[in-house]
C-alpha cells in the first residue's frame, strides 16, 4: 500500500513565525494537553488545537486560513496557554492566524463587521437614545462617548 508524501509548506511557516505569538508553533509536540482542558474542542467537533498546530507544522495554508477554517471556533480562554507543558501557547499561534486571516480577507463577514463598529464608534454593536432611557430607567449610568480619536491611536 503506498502511502501520500507529506510536504510541509516552510514558506507559511515562515510567514507565522514573523507574526507575534506564531513562532510558538514550532515547539509543540503533539501531547494533546491542549485538547483536553479546552471548551471549544469539547463543544465543536471541529474545533481542536492540537490538530491546528499540526497544520500549522506541515505549513497548511488553506486549511488555517481558508474561509471554513476552525481558528474562529475558539473562545480565547487561554486554556491552553496554561495546560501546555512546552510552552507552545496555542492561543497566541491561534490568534497570529487570526491575523494572518484578517489580512489575507478570509475572516467570517460578521467578524469583519464587528471590527468596523469597534473602529467607528469604540463599541461593539450600535446603541440607540432607547438604551439609555432604559438605563435611566433601572438606575444605570447613562453610556459613555469613547474617544474615537484615542482609540483610533492606539489601533495604529
């Protein structure tokens, strides 16, 4: 029976080690500490960390970053972060493909949208005059204005 070569992709492998937290990548070991105190993997079948930094080892390009990847699926618990007896940080290299997603176009359009309505307006939906009467209403302080220009600074 002959068996599929395996070609890993160093020239994506390179590229997430130039982006901060995906050089991590390189020094997991496959335990699968990761998987087991992990939410996300327990809930989505297709969520499971050790499998995306397997990917991310062979150099897997489309899988990660692709349209239907399960980067989005995790909850950013830093579960793993904790668990990991290398040091590998598996949400760091998760959120550097994150990254890498966001500027190849490929994330979620809804995530897509969030990011605008943070930018334009420092929060993560829309408010209307309605929620501050209710606020009103309960005894809440009323919302407050972000700084957009100082949000606008820190984003450069």
């Amino acid at each position: 029976m002959a068996k599929d070569k395996i070609v890993v992709n160093y020239r994506f492998r390179d590229k997430l080690n130039k982006v901060s937290g995906g050089k991590h990548h390189n020094y997991c070991y496959q335990c699968s500490a990761c998987v087991a105190i992990c939410p996300a993997a327990r809930f989505a079948k297709e969520f499971n960390p050790r499998k995306i930094l397997l990917k991310a080892l062979l150099g897997m390009e489309e899988e990660l970053l692709g349209k239907d990847s399960p980067i989005w699926l995790c909850t950013n618990c830093y579960s793993c972060y904790e668990r990991c007896p290398q040091d590998v940080r598996p949400i760091e290299v998760i959120v550097a493909l994150k990254n890498m997603a966001v500027e190849k176009q490929t994330a979620p359009a809804n995530l897509t949208k969030l990011s605008e309505n943070i930018a334009k307006t420092g929060m993560s939906v829309i408010f209307s005059s309605a929620v501050n009467r209710k606020r009103e209403q309960l005894g809440l302080p009323e919302l407050r204005t972000i700084p957009i220009d100082e949000l606008k600074e820190i984003l450069e």
